[in-house]
C-alpha cells in the first residue's frame, strides 16, 4: 500500500477551481470536496467613499450590516510520499507560500485631508494679512498632507514592487515545478 499524505484546505467556491489547480502545481490530487453552508453571522458591504463619511458622521460605522450564512468549499488533497523530487517540491511549496503579497493603502483620505483647508483659504482672500495665522495654519496642514500623500505613495510603490517580485517568483517556482513533476 502506498503511502500518502494529505491536507484539508477550506476556501471559498469562487476561488475552487483555482485552489485545485495551484494543489496540482505541488503534486496534489484532489480526493474530496464537501460544500459547507454554517451558521449566519452579520457581514458588512462597504459604502462607497461619500457614503461612508456621511455614515461615519453620523455612527460610526463603515458599511451597512446584513445577515449570511458563512458559505465555503472543503477541499481534501493527497499526495504520494514516493513521488519523485518531493524534498524539492516541498522546499518549493514552503516558499511559493509565504511570498509576500502586501496590499497597498489607498490614498484618497490623504488627498482630501490635503485639501480640507483650501475652502479656509479662499475666505482668507479677502484680507490675507489679517488672517495672517488661518493661511499659516492652513499652509502648514497642507504640508503636512503632502507630506502623508507622498509618504503613502512611497509605501504603495514599495507594495507593488514587492508584489511584482513575488508574482515573478512564483512564476519561476511554477516552472522548476512542472519540470519537477515532468520528471
């Protein structure tokens, strides 16, 4: 009797065809698959921007709640202890997981936090020297934006830059492995 081992993955059905074809990538064969539909728990849509201030305003809150039933896939895989290169496809599994995909921020409450004094100084127009300390205030709060805008670029630079190594890693891993498997 050969020996095998095996991993449950539970995921949602969206991504079902996709999880089953990556598995396959590391040798996996899908052995089971079981639909489960829990419990209801409260989920919250997410408004969109001028919808969320307003509802931020007024409670705080960032979406607007509903009732679901959690809803997943069960997927059990097997796998073959006797399969060729399996040190080397495990090595390559461990790392093709654990690439780092970081999400990048957005930089929309950046911009208009920048650009919240602007109407303050379009009242100061009038009379800019008497209002002297609301244009200083004012400049010195848009500098500060700038500085969170740029600073939140930056970071989104970074994110995309590692997020594009990461995925042109994984396609070298996707290759060594098919080579492997081919073997």
């Amino acid at each position: 009797m050969e020996r095998t081992e095996s991993i449950v993955v539970s995921i949602s059905p969206q991504f079902e065809n996709d999880k089953i074809a990556q598995m396959s990538n590391f040798g996996w064969n899908l052995q089971n698959r079981q639909e489960v539909v829990g419990h209801l728990r409260e989920a919250e849509i997410p408004d969109n921007l001028m919808t969320a201030v307003g509802r931020g305003m007024k409670e705080g809150a960032s979406g607007k709640k509903i009732l679901e039933y959690d809803h997943y896939t069960k997927l059990h895989f097997v796998r073959s202890l006797s399969m060729p290169g399996l040190s080397q496809i495990k090595q390559l599994e461990s790392e093709y997981f654990a690439l780092p995909f970081p999400a990048a921020k957005g930089i929309v409450w950046p911009v208009l936090f920048t650009l919240m004094p602007i109407p303050a100084l379009f009242g100061t127009l009038s009379d800019p020297l008497r209002n002297l300390g609301l244009v200083g205030f004012c400049i010195l709060w848009m500098l500060l934006g700038v500085y969170w805008v740029t600073s939140r670029i930056r970071k989104r630079q970074a994110a995309a830059s590692a997020c594009a190594a990461s995925a042109a890693r994984a396609q070298r891993i996707e290759q060594e492995l098919s080579q492997l498997l081919a073997a």
